[in-house]
C-alpha cells in the first residue's frame, strides 16, 4: 500500500524533482503518513455504527448507558447489549417485546405465554447463546411494566456426539456329579501339528 501512495506522489512531482534522493525520501515520508491516515479513516468510518465499533468506543457507549461488561464477555456480545438499550421504545406491548425476543434468540429460540388474567408473563430461554439470560434480564427490567408479574428462565439443550463400547465375555459352567458307572461324551476335536524329520546313521559301533 505504501509503494502504490509513493509511486503516486512521485508521479505529482515535477520531472526535475524526480531523481532528486531528498525528494524520493521525501515522498516515502509522505507515503507512509498517507497509509497510517487511511487506516484512521477506515476506523473512524467503523466507529460511526455500533456493529462494527472498536473496543474503546464501544466502552464510550457503556459508560454512558451505565453498562458494566465482564470478563470474558466479547466485543459482538456488548455491541448487542449496547444496540438492545438504544432500540428501547415506551409505551411497551407484547408484539415489540417478542420482535425483541426474536432479535435476540431467533423464531425458535425461546417461548412466550401471557396470562392477561394474572398479568404475568413466562419466558423461556430455548437458545444456548452466549450470555443468553444476561440480555434477557437487561431487556425485561428496561421495558416490563412493573405491574406484570415475570417467570423467567433459560432451559437449553446441547447435544455431545460419543460412542460407547461395551465387551464381555461368554462362557458355560458345567457343574456334574462323577459315579462309577457314569460315561459322558463330549464333542470336540483335537488339533495336531507336527514336522516331519529323517535320521541318517553313519557310524555303528559295538556288537551283540
């Protein structure tokens, strides 16, 4: 990126200027600033919009919210958060909270019941997404009515693939009463094997 800025700098220089090494520095210099401010640019264009923030702006947003992140909670996680605080809207109903629950954890990633009888509402957390039952709490405390009485809990299943490997053994105890006159037959067989060899006598010695 640098050598493209600086073949275009030099390309603006007059022709006498060209071979001149102060000005070819010169030009370099100039190159390398060009770079760095571009990369600022990028990052301040990035810093306009929540989604795509850095970690310090990010953290802007958070004090002036009075959010406070934890250990281990990444940066997609609190530019969520941040989003979910600023897209809250009064007076509250049922369809903006479940477009918030769908937001958040999908069609399918939880379950809504309203009992208007009781005024009170039961939520179920079905998505293991990270921090799921955090965003779910610093939604419900910012837009539920305080007179709607709230069950809420996060249930989510995951499944591990393995295998199990089992091995035994099978065998016959055969417990028998041996008399006299008792004969027992039992199938089997018997295998043999042998190598066959010659003898050969060179010497005899001695008589009868």
């Amino acid at each position: 990126m640098v050598d493209e800025v600086v073949k275009i700098l030099n390309g603006q220089l007059p022709r006498y200027f060209r071979p001149v090494i102060e000005f070819q520095e010169i030009m370099k210099a100039h190159g390398h600033g060009l770079e760095k401010l571009d990369g600022v640019m990028a990052r301040l264009q990035a810093n306009f919009y929540i989604p795509t923030c850095d970690e310090p702006t990010i953290a802007y947003y958070e004090k002036l919210l009075g959010i406070t992140h934890h250990i281990g909670d990444g940066l997609g996680f609190r530019r969520t958060r941040v989003l979910q605080k600023l897209n809250l809207v009064a007076p509250f109903t049922i369809g903006f909270l479940k477009e918030r629950l769908t937001a958040l954890y999908g069609e399918n990633g939880y379950t809504l019941e309203v009992t208007p009888e009781t005024c009170s509402v039961t939520i179920k957390i079905i998505s293991d997404r990270y921090g799921a039952i955090d965003l779910l709490y610093d939604l419900l405390l910012d837009i539920l009515p305080a007179h709607l009485h709230l069950t809420a809990n996060q249930e989510a299943t995951s499944y591990v693939p393995g295998r199990l490997y089992v091995g035994g053994t099978v065998f016959t105890l055969i417990e028998q009463t041996i008399y006299k006159d008792t004969e027992q037959y039992t199938n089997g067989g018997i295998y043999a094997a042998g190598i066959a060899s010659g003898t050969f006598i060179q010497t005899i010695q001695g008589g009868m």
